[in-house]
C-alpha cells in the first residue's frame, strides 16, 4: 500500500498565512441563516463535521479563492443534504425559483438595527 507524502492544497498548516484581521464585522442576513441552518442541521444529526469537511475539501482551491466564506459553508450544506436523501437538486431549484420571485429585499424587515 502506497502513503501519500506532502501537502494537499488545503493544508496550510505550519505556512505563514499573513497577518490576522481581529475587527468585527457585520453578518448579512443570509450569512445568519446559513450558520443557523449548519448548527440546526448538524444537531438534529442531519451531518456531521466530517461529512462538511470532505464536501469543502473536494471543492477544490479554485473555490476557496473565488467563493466567500459563507458560500463555501452553504455549498457544502446542501450537497451534504442532498447525499442524504434530505432533498433532491429538484426539489433545491424549485426552492429557489420562489426565493428569487420574493426580490432582493426579502428578509430586509426581519434586520434588526443591530443585526
């Protein structure tokens, strides 16, 4: 049996990786609902970590350097879902055709002022 020898892509650890922004920022709305779907998700044992983290792994590194943080996580969430048996792309797609009929102002009166 043959034993892997070096990095992936994804393992950065011990590379200098630049220095780290301790500022705070402002979630938008959907970036919210994504981190409550994942620790909803993956408390009622819809997922485990190992599941999202082979999802994001196999994303590839072009998908770290062109999605967000947030889009990775939603991505890896819905394929995970979708391995399951949860939903069908179908069933994603029709779902998405109504949110996209709802406006890009959906959610605006459900924002507090301090988010």
């Amino acid at each position: 049996m043959s034993e892997f020898v070096g990095r992936q892509w994804h393992d950065m650890g011990g590379q200098d990786a630049g220095p780290v922004v301790n500022e705070d920022h402002d979630f938008a709305f959907w970036e919210k609902r994504v981190d409550a779907l994942m620790v909803i998700a993956s408390g009622t044992g819809r997922f485990s970590v190992d599941q999202l983290r082979r999802v994001l792994e196999d994303m590839g590194e072009s998908a770290f350097e062109t999605m967000s943080y947030y889009e990775r996580w939603i991505a890896a969430i819905n394929r995970v879902l979708i391995e399951s048996g949860i939903y069908t792309t179908e069933e994603l797609a029709r779902k998405l055709s109504d949110v996209r009929a709802r406006g890009t102002t959906y959610g605006d009166c459900c924002q507090s002022e301090t988010g």
